[in-house]
C-alpha cells in the first residue's frame, strides 16, 4: 500500500472519530462566534495556550453589547492532527459573564502544505454547553489556504450542527476569510470577514444574515527559548442591518514546539 | 445530510491529491543539519517552479526549519528527516533558520 493511501486511511480514521465520538455522546448549542480563521496547517508537538475575545456593540437585535472570551490548550499530535480543548465565557444582555460552552477542536491536515495549488484541512469541533437552556453543537467543515504572492488567504467554510432535545432542526452555514500581507513576522496588517448565513437549506434574506468586515494586524514575536508569542487585533464593521455595527477582536498566543 | 456531504468532502480532498500534480523526483534538493548548522547554508533552487528540500536533521536534538520569508515551519526530530514543498518562488533570497539554534542555524534559499 502507496504511503499516500496509508496516510489518507489514518486521517480518515482520525476524522470520522472525532465526528463520530460528540455524535454518539449525546445531547448537544452553537458556540458564540469567536472570530478566529484557522489555518489548515499544523505543526507536530506544537503546545499552544490562546486566549481570544469579542465585543460587539451598537445595533443588534436585542441593542446590546454582547462579549465573548476563551481560552484554550492545544497540541499537535501528528503531522496531520491538532486538538485543542477550550472554555468559553460570554456574557448576554443583562447579565453578567457566565461560563458559557467547553469546546473541543480538532484540526486535521488533509494536504502536505505547499505540494498542490491549494492547502486542505478540515475543521471538526464539539462543543458542550454550560448555560441552562442552551444546546451542544458539533461543527465542521473545509479550512482553505493559498498563498498569492506576499499574501497570504485562508477561508473557512463551517457547518454546525445543534444536537438535543430541544436543538433547531437545520444546520447553520457560516464563513471566515483572511487575507494578510507578509509583511515582516512582527506586523502583518490584513482584513477579515465574517459571515452567518442561516440554514444551508433555507438560506435567510442578504439584509437578514450577518456579515461584519474590517482591518486586522497579525504578528509573531519570537521569545528567543523556541517560544512564541502571537496576537491579533481588529475591528469589524458590521455590513447588513442583522450585524451589530462594530466588533472588537483580539487573540494573544503562547506556542512553543517540542 | 451533513455526513453525506462530510464524506463528499473527504472524497473531494482524496481526488484533489491524486489529480493535482506531484512535485518530479528531478526537483528534489536537500539540506543537511548537523552540529546545528545547516548544510549547506545557500542553496538554489530554480524560481518559477514547485519544489522539494528534503531536510535531514542528523544531530541528536529535534529542530525547527522556520522561514517567514518562505512560510514554512516544520519540526524535525534528531536523526529524522521532513519534506517541505516550497515555490514557485520569484527570483530572489529567501532567508531560513532553525528556530531552536537560531545563534548558528540560518541559511537561505536563492531562487535564480
């Protein structure tokens, strides 16, 4: 057997149980949008602690501020798996922050990064949570990356999927785009989008979906030890009158590789 | 519906590899760690075209191939080898270093 096929059947194994395990555990509520583009590429015995947050403010449905904030440990296991364990706090209108959802986040890279047009791994999370009345989640699907010179592109395409009793039927399709300029490790300035377009079968009216764009600096600093740290920071637009009308981003990263 | 198109995904990603073309046996260069020290420290590679370093770590210690120039990042245990596909580059240097010997381990790809 090729070890292209040996490689393909271990990644497949791995994938479908990670699918597979939240599945058959039961009960399941989306988790609050992070913000976060992920990379298909992963790096082996990569340790990762990440804390990341949002706030959004102005027009909402409800007109309040809603925030969100998590942090997580995550390692790379193989040359194709990373696994990250992660709890999520947020806060609702009226309410103070409250320990909202325990994420589970598998990335898996299906392609060598770099050997064909396009960079393939694939996005399978569980998530657990914690607020009365709210239902697990599993999502998943495609993390796309291609570099264009200087810059650097990523897409996330992401299907979630509520699970128990009382979960909504469909299943919800959003999106994440990146594009930054390779500038120097320390700033790499760029733009993100971020989309929620409803129900993969009934997708809601253009001025009824969510859709928030804006200007994003990215940067690593190296720590001289083999450690990094990485950051993000943003601010995101909202682009239809369904999008609260400024969100503020941020991402700080420890990782280090053993 | 969601798994069927999961496995549709899964399918697509297989036929995306078998169908894109692989890098040719010809386009192979490879570069050598030892007493954390790559060898040799300048390499070239046509520009223009996909290509391949096998990198051979030959000390006992794990390294890490980082390049921000070329956006590649790799660990390579002691004793253990990697691939890392990197172009089609533009004519240019490209700089490289192992991010866990950074004082003596730095290199760069010449892309002519």
């Amino acid at each position: 057997m090729s070890r292209w096929l040996r490689n393909a059947r271990r990644r497949i194994i791995c994938l479908s149980a990670a699918v597979a395990v939240p599945l058959l555990a039961g009960a399941f509520t989306p988790a609050a949008a992070d913000f976060k583009v992920l990379s298909p590429i992963v790096t082996k015995g990569e340790f990762e602690i990440e804390s990341a947050g949002s706030v959004t403010r102005g027009r909402h449905r409800d007109g309040e501020e809603h925030q969100s904030y998590t942090t997580s440990l995550g390692y790379t296991f193989t040359d194709f798996w990373q696994a990250e364990l992660e709890g999520e706090l947020s806060q609702e209108p009226d309410e103070g922050l409250k320990y909202a959802a325990t994420n589970f986040e598998n990335i898996f890279q299906i392609l060598p990064q770099g050997e064909y047009w396009l960079d393939l791994g694939l996005l399978a999370e569980y998530s657990r949570a914690k607020r009365a009345g709210a239902n697990d989640a599993v999502e998943f699907g495609p993390l796309l990356q291609k570099q264009f010179g200087d810059f650097l592109t990523t897409l996330n395409v992401t299907l979630e999927k509520q699970i128990g009793s009382r979960s909504e039927a469909g299943t919800e399709i959003g999106y994440g785009f990146q594009a930054r300029y390779r500038w120097w490790p320390g700033l790499e300035p760029g733009i993100e989008v971020f989309g929620d377009m409803g129900e993969i079968t009934h997708l809601k009216a253009a001025d009824r979906q969510a859709h928030r764009a804006g200007p994003v600096l990215f940067g690593t600093l190296r720590l001289g030890n083999g450690g990094k740290i990485k950051y993000e920071a943003g601010y995101l637009i909202g682009l239809t009158r369904n999008t609260p009308d400024g969100t503020v981003k941020f991402l700080l990263e420890y990782e280090v590789a053993f | 519906m969601t798994i069927k198109r999961c496995l549709m995904l899964v399918t697509a990603a297989g036929v995306l590899q078998i169908a894109a073309p692989a890098v040719a046996d010809s386009d192979l260069f490879v570069l050598t760690i030892k007493d954390h020290r790559f060898q040799p420290e300048v390499i070239e590679v046509p520009a223009g075209q996909k290509v391949k370093l096998l990198v051979r770590n030959l000390d006992a210690t794990p390294e890490e191939f980082d390049s921000h120039d070329l956006n590649r990042e790799k660990v390579i245990p002691g004793g253990q080898e990697a691939i890392i596909f990197i172009g089609p580059l533009r004519p240019g240097a490209y700089r490289f270093e192992g991010e866990f010997h950074a004082g003596t381990a730095q290199g760069k790809v010449l892309a002519k």
